[in-house]
C-alpha cells in the first residue's frame, strides 16, 4: 500500500494554432517531472517511459484537434497517486474528469485529456474514420494507454487517457525511447512484420494512411502566407510521423540559403542539430528529386539516414529540406516518396507566401501616400484620430482623413467615404486627398473646394468610360470638408464646413447639448453642376466637433443601425468633460458594443475640441 497524496491537477488553455502540440508536450512534461508529480506518487518515481508515452499521447491528440476541429484546445494532466477513492469534491466518473471505475483500487497512473470546442466533430482515428483510412491518432492511444474514451459534451468533445505510472515490460517488448521509435513499435502492433520481411515497419502505415496524411499536410500548408510559418508547419508535419528529425533552407534574396527551421522529436537536441546543420548547408542548385546527406555529428546520436530534397515550385529554387531518420541504414522507399510529395507541397506554399509577402508589400507603398504621415498640431485645438480599415492587410480601404496647415492661423480637414475599398477605390482617396490640399493651399475656400473636386470626379468618370468603350461602376465620394480658424487667447475657434453626402458632424456643448453642426448635401461624383455651401459656427472654449464615416453611423445590430433614433448623438451627449483623445475612444469602443458581428466596413472617427485658456500663474 502507498501513502495517500491528494491528486494533482494542471491545466492549460492553448490556440488552435500549428504551436499548440509543441506546447502540449512542454506542458505535460512538466507537469510530470516537476516537483507536485515527486509528491504525488511517492515513494514511487514515475518512470521515464510513462512520461514519454504521455508526451507522445498529447501531441498526437492535440494535433488531431487542431488540424479538425481548428478551435482552441484545453489540457488537463491529472497525477493520481492511487489505491484510494478519488477526493471528496473532486470526483471520479465526470466526463471532463476522464471517468474510470471507482469501484477498484487505483494503481498510480496518469490521465491526460483534451478537448476542443466542436462537440459534434468527428473524433479523426476512430472507428468511423479508420473504415475511410483516416486518422491514427486514436489508434495509437489503443496501442500504449491503459484505458481512454471520448466525452461529448453541449459545447466541446474531450478525449482522454491513462496510462499507469509503473509499468513492467519484458525486455523483448521493450518499446523504443525515441518518439519515432514508439510510433515503429505502434505501427508493428498495429501490422506485425515476420523476421523473414525486414520490412520498415512505417511501410504499413505509409500504404494505408499515407494519402490521408497528404490531404490534411496539403490543407495545412494552403493558404500560409508567411514562408516562415510553412518552415515551422513543415517540421510538425514530418516530425515524427516520417522522420526524428528535419530542418528547412529557405533562399535568401542574394540567392544564397538561411537555415529557416530546425525540428526534433526530442526538443532538447534541437539546438545541437541547428549548430550541426549550420555549418554544412545543402548547396544550391540541388537536383529535383531526394539526395542522400551525411549524418549530421549531433551529440549522442546513433547515426542513421538522412534525405535532402529541393524546393522547387515554379521552375524556381526556394530552399531545401532535409530529413533524418535514427538507426536505420537507408530510408524506405515509401517514406522518401512521401517526404518527396510534402517537400513539393511546401515549396509550393513557400512560393505562394513570397507572391503575397511581394503583392503586400507593393500595396503597403502605395496606401501609404493615400494618407497623411501625421496630423498637423492646431495651437488652441485638441485634435485625435481613429483609423481602422476593413479590409483584411489593407492600411487604407475607402475612407480617408487629412488636417493640414494653411497658413495665416488656418487649418483645413476632412473626413471622406469613397464607395468600395478594392484598389480602383483607393485611387479615388489619393485623388480627392492630394487635390483637396492643392486647391486648398491655391486659395479656395471650402465651397469653390467641393465644386471643384466634384468636377474632376465627374470629368474622370466620363474619360474612364470613353477610354474603356463601356460605362464603369460610378465611384460616389462624400465628403466632410471645413477650415478652422482658432484664437488660442480666446479658447475658441471658428469652424466653416459643408457635407457633402457624410454623415452631418456632431457639436458637443459643454452644457451636454447635442446638435448637427452642418445642413446635408448630395455626394460628390452625381451632378455635373452642384451648388455647394458652406456652413459657419464658433466653438465655444470646451467644446467639441464630432465627424465620423458611415462605418460608424451604419453599424448594424439585426434591423438596427447605431444612428436610429439619434444613437450618435446619446453617446456624444455622455462626453461632456472629456477631451477629444476620450471622446473619440469612446465612439470607438460604442460602435464595436453595438453588435457582437465583427466590423464589416472600414471606421473612421475625428474629434476637434476647441481648448480652453489657461492663464500662466502670476508671479507675486
């Protein structure tokens, strides 16, 4: 009989992310090797096979859950100390508490279990899924645990299992300490192989779940869009399904090779394998198909077999990768060939991902001058900005902002929608921004603007129809536009604008009264002849200007929009006191409570807040 210890629990929350079984196994393995699994089977010392095969267990179930269920995972190891009844409070038989039997004696074990947030998937390794030939995960668990079962709760499925921390096993049946090992022993469990075959014992798995294998390494690796992210994939994919070990070369722009990622079944030689690997890298130029590569001198290594393949998409070197399996004098065929399929999978991704990282790049230079580099400092004006573009690794999508200088204690600023925020939209911004500033700084007040940037927008829609034979979409803008002219000594400043289609601007007093501080007009871009005015009005020491784009004021909560019944003007009116930085914070924050939906339109807020005199303390 042990000493009764009371059950040691951890837990752990991980993303659903291609490092979540890397840190499955760190988070295992320290739970039991540290000093609460000491105390919780005393004076019995966990044996080094069980914490492998716990470690091996979780990765597998982890990277099930991540490549299928694509959710965040949860991981709990439990350390029970055994040949007792399970705590009061804490009891034996809950699902998501991996239920075993409480009406036996407990030999010291552990029990893993993880879970995701998809209860009606299917648990990939099953039964199900091994008559379609996919999934292996669970089998292997059926090879090495104890017990395990699958929970299926209102919102996640948990899959657990036990393993007991003492285990007698003859020396024949000794299972390899290596991770690569342990899955050769599970696949003979699985496929025995006579003396007389000498036949790798991964050929069994490779034939029945290879093409499984190359569907789901071709699903992960589409759609990566960093090249060092499908470095990193490539390793978790190989390592150690098909071998102990792989690292990734990815070309550099002067056309030499940058060891990108290093990968090992036991992550403490991985730094001694990247200093091996470092000093003789693959030369370039390599053929198309797998080539033999000496054995890296890695400490307390065995030897074995390693395979270099090129990363060729396109008629184009991108890198290499290189593969090293332990203790075997030569790769099977059936491994190299399907190392061979994945290494044109990911020089295909890695391709794919330098073509984005190039296209995104070009488009970053280009939305950068559709925007001021900084907002100009107004002496007697607070001034704040809120920029958020919806398109997805886009810095500017439709709307547009700009506060400049004039000269002669003048600014002028403007808040602007164009219709779309596709590249042809963009064009329009740069277009009205730039000539904005231009007629602005020529002299033209803020009425003789609109009608000239509405003439040029009509002008430009009737040469890209002539020149294109057919009528192209229209490209509507609206437009705030207005010139400040402050008097610091005074804490006041005087305000001329006009709306042209936008959204009126808002005048916060500072007695907590709201009202539209412009009359509406028609968008820019319709009438070859509009007649455009300007409306004037000071701001008081204190108070403030609100001007915001559609994506604010057209924020939908089913049938509901933000501005119905005056919404706007209710979270302006809550304002009173704060200065433009908070004011437009708090409009910020308001339009994304509104409705659980993402934003689905690009956001801008500017706030003007004239600033109240502060007299200098008098000198005595």
């Amino acid at each position: 009989m042990f000493p009764l210890a009371r059950e040691s629990v951890s837990r752990t929350t991980l993303p659903g992310s291609v490092r979540a079984p890397g840190a499955a196994r760190t988070f295992v393995r320290t739970a039991l090797t540290g000093r609460s699994a000491a105390e919780a089977f005393a004076p019995v010392a966990l044996d080094e096979r069980s914490i492998d095969d716990a470690v091996l267990l979780v990765s597998e179930l982890v990277t099930n859950a991540v490549l299928h269920a694509g959710t965040r995972v949860e991981v709990v190891c439990r350390l029970q100390p055994g040949d007792g009844p399970a705590d009061e409070g804490d009891p034996v038989g809950q699902p998501d508490e991996a239920s075993l039997p409480a009406d036996a004696p407990r030999r010291p074990g552990i029990v893993v279990e993880v879970a995701d947030l998809h209860p009606a998937s299917t648990v990939y390794g099953g039964p199900e899924t091994q008559r379609r030939g996919r999934g292996r995960g669970l089998q292997l668990i059926g090879a090495l645990a104890e017990s395990w079962g699958v929970t299926y709760h209102r919102t996640r499925k948990a899959v657990w299992f036990r393993l007991d921390a003492e285990r007698a096993v003859p020396e024949s049946d000794a299972v390899p300490t290596s991770a690569l090992g342990r899955e050769l022993r599970f696949a003979e469990t699985l496929a025995p192989v006579t003396p007389r075959e000498q036949r790798d014992p991964t050929a069994d798995w490779i034939d029945r779940g290879g093409p499984s294998f190359l569907a789901e390494a071709s699903e992960l690796l589409t759609g990566q869009l960093d090249e060092n992210m499908v470095a990193a994939l490539a390793g978790q994919l190989l390592v150690p399904r098909l071998a102990d070990w792989c690292a990734v070369w990815l070309t550099t722009p002067s056309g030499g090779l940058q060891l990108a990622r290093v990968w090992h079944s036991d992550e403490h030689r991985i730094d001694a394998l990247r200093l091996s690997l470092e000093r003789h890298p693959p030369p370039t130029g390599l053929g198309s198909a797998g080539t033999s590569w000496p054995w890296p001198g890695i400490a307390d290594s065995h030897g074995g077999s390693a395979v270099c393949f090129p990363l060729i998409a396109h008629g184009r070197s991108h890198g290499a990768l290189l593969i090293g399996r332990a203790g075997v004098p030569r790769m099977a065929e059936g491994v190299v060939r399907l190392s061979e399929d994945v290494a044109r999978r990911v020089a295909q991704a890695v391709a794919t991902a330098r073509q984005y990282t190039r296209q995104a790049t070009i488009s970053r230079a280009l939305q950068r001058r559709q925007l001021p580099m900084s907002l100009a400092h107004i002496p007697g004006v607070d001034t704040a900005i809120v920029y958020e573009p919806h398109g997805e690794g886009q810095t500017v999508g439709g709307d547009f902002y700009d506060l400049f200088p004039m000269g002669d204690r003048r600014w002028c600023f403007l808040l602007g929608d164009v219709q779309g925020s596709d590249p042809e939209a963009m064009s329009v911004t740069g277009l009205a921004r730039h000539l904005v500033r231009l007629l602005a700084r020529e002299g033209h007040g803020v009425e003789s603007v609109l009608n000239r940037l509405n003439q040029a927008l009509v002008e430009e829609e009737a040469e890209a129809t002539e020149i294109d034979g057919e009528q192209s979409r229209p490209r509507f803008l609206s437009l705030l536009y207005g010139e400040l002219e402050p008097d610091p000594d005074e804490g006041s400043a005087r305000c001329t604008l006009a709306s042209a289609g936008h959204p009126l601007p808002l005048r916060l007093t500072i007695d907590g009264t709201v009202a539209p501080a412009a009359s509406p007009q028609m968008l820019l871009g319709i009438d070859e002849n509009p007649d455009f005015h300007a409306d004037t009005l000071d701001l008081a020491p204190g108070e403030t200007l609100l001007c915001v784009t559609d994506g604010v004021t057209e924020r939908r909560n089913g049938v509901r929009q933000l501005d119905d019944d005056d919404g706007l003007s209710d979270i302006l009116r809550d304002c009173v006191g704060l200065g433009a930085k908070a004011v437009a914070e708090r409009v910020r924050r308001a339009t994304y409570d509104f409705s659980p939906e993402p934003i689905d339109d690009d956001l801008a807020v500017l706030v003007l807040e004239a600033v109240p005199t502060v007299e200098p303390p008098r000198v005595p």
